[in-house]
C-alpha cells in the first residue's frame, strides 16, 4: 500500500530542495525513498529534502528543546543520495519559507524564528534579500589536506573548516581554473575527511573588497549531493576561509557568488565567540502529491 505525501519545491539561489510537514513525526523516510524523491529523473528531483516535523517529535529534537525551548519545528535534512546531514544553509531559508507559507509559523520584522538541527539551533530573521540565518560558532578543524579535482592540473591545499557541518576549501588562481573545474567527479582529499566533506572552490575578486565587503566566487561538490548551484555553509565557509588568508585588516562582510546568484555573508561578535551568518533569497516554487 503506497503513502501519499504533499510535497513543496523551493530553492535558494538554485540550491533545490523537497519538503514535506510531518509534524508528529508519523513518516520517517528511508535512505532509498528520499533518494527516489531527490532522483532527477525519476523522482521530483533535489539536491535535498527536508522535513519539517516538531522537535518534539524527533529523538534529534530533545537537544534543540534544551537549547531553546522556542526551537518547535526541526530540520530533518536529508541528502540527495538519502545520507543525513547536519545542516544546511540555503536549506534553513527555505525551510523558514515553507513554514511561513504553510500556516506552521509566523515570523515578522526584527523577530526571530530558532529553528532546531543536527547542528544545534538556527536562528532566522527576515532580510533585504529574504531570509538571514545565524549559523553560530565556527571553527577551523586544523585539517590542511591535498584536493584533486578532475581538470585541475595539481593538486592543491585545502583548508577545513566547521560550520555545523565538515567543509574544506581552495583556492584558485583565476576564474578559468573555476570554470574548467569538472565538478561531476568527487574531489579527492588526502587524507580523506572521516566523516567525509563539502568541498569548495574560491576565487577572489580583483579587487578583493570593495566599499568594505568583500567578493569572491565559488563552485562547490556538495557530500551526498554532488555539484550544487550554491552550498549556503559552503558560502560561509568560503568567505570564512578567504578572510583567514587574507589577514588582518580583511572585511567581516562578504558577497559571495555561486552559479545560482550571490549570497552573502557577515561575521559578528556574540557572548560565546564569533558568530557567522548567511542572507540570500528563498523561493517556493510548486507544490504537488507524491505517492511512495
């Protein structure tokens, strides 16, 4: 006997997403079943799915609740292939989006919505572009790895970044060595990240900065996903990663361009230690029935 679902289709700057409200927690998909939603072709097609189902109706959930008892709805986020991720970026845009749009909550200017992940609790607020989400602490892990990528004539350094979720980033030289960059083969990390790792490619902006934010460029091979229009943490990471090359004097505001749009990025202080946060847009696109 087949299981019906209603289903929504949105995107952030191109990251394509398929959610679903599960409130109670009565449907928890198998690996295989988000991978056939998520198929391209035979399925409705998405480099995610996301279910929104209330924290306390999620064993993940109890954590967010302790976190922040305001924290009702969580992020079930899923990969493309079905594997679970811990955050993502473009996803929680959207995510708030589909909240808003189906009646499941209310956010108004200068309010705040938290929203529970695997990641600990998101907050997200309304912005010029859309939606903007306070990622919260990050860190560099202390991994310098060696990145191959089909059509990258050598290897190059990485460096490995935490955002809730494992990024590694490199830079390029130009924006040929971007563009010629075959992102449909997984880079190759030596060593390779335990857990595995969202690996991005940066090009600055010449100049780097200007009006006092700076711009950069970036391709990403999204862990369980592939190639992505954009990758919101991979953004962050990004900007993150070109600051921290860059030295002192270097912006806390960056403008980050990705084959789906721009993105962009501010690193702030806060009680525990910096905080970094994304902005960019959050499109619903067509809702429909999905038979399992």
């Amino acid at each position: 006997m087949s299981t019906a679902i209603r289903f929504t289709k949105g995107h952030g700057t191109g990251n394509d997403f398929v959610l679903f409200a599960d409130p109670d927690g009565e449907l928890d998909l198998t690996p295989a079943q988000v991978a056939a939603i998520a198929d391209r072709h035979l399925g409705v097609g998405g480099d995610g799915v996301l279910r929104a189902v209330r924290s306390r109706s999620i064993p993940e959930g109890g954590a967010a609740l302790a976190e922040d008892p305001d924290a009702e709805w969580f992020m079930d986020y899923r990969n493309a292939d079905g594997s679970i991720a811990e955050m993502c970026g473009n996803g929680i845009r959207v995510f708030t989006r589909f909240l808003l749009e189906e009646g499941l909550a209310t956010l108004d200017d200068g309010e705040t919505l938290p929203v529970g992940t695997r990641a600990g609790v998101k907050d997200v607020q309304l912005s010029r572009s859309g939606f903007q989400a306070d990622l919260g602490r990050w860190r560099l892990d202390g991994s310098e790895p060696l990145v191959r990528a089909k059509n990258l004539h050598a290897a190059r350094p990485g460096l490995g970044i935490r955002v809730g979720n494992p990024h590694v980033v490199v830079a390029l030289a130009s924006d040929e060595e971007l563009d010629a960059l075959d992102l449909g083969y997984l880079p190759v990390l030596e060593p390779e990240a335990p857990d595995g790792a969202n690996v991005e490619f940066v090009v600055p902006a010449d100049p780097l900065v200007v009006d006092g934010v700076g711009r950069i460029r970036m391709r990403v091979h999204e862990r369980g996903s592939g190639e992505t229009l954009s990758c919101g943490t991979g953004a962050v990471a990004a900007a993150l990663a070109t600051r921290h090359w860059a030295g002192a004097g270097a912006p806390d505001q960056w403008r980050v361009e990705v084959p789906g749009g721009v993105v962009g990025v501010r690193m702030f202080p806060a009680e525990d230690g910096e905080h970094v946060a994304l902005s960019g847009p959050a499109e619903l696109v067509y809702t429909g029935d999905l038979a399992l």
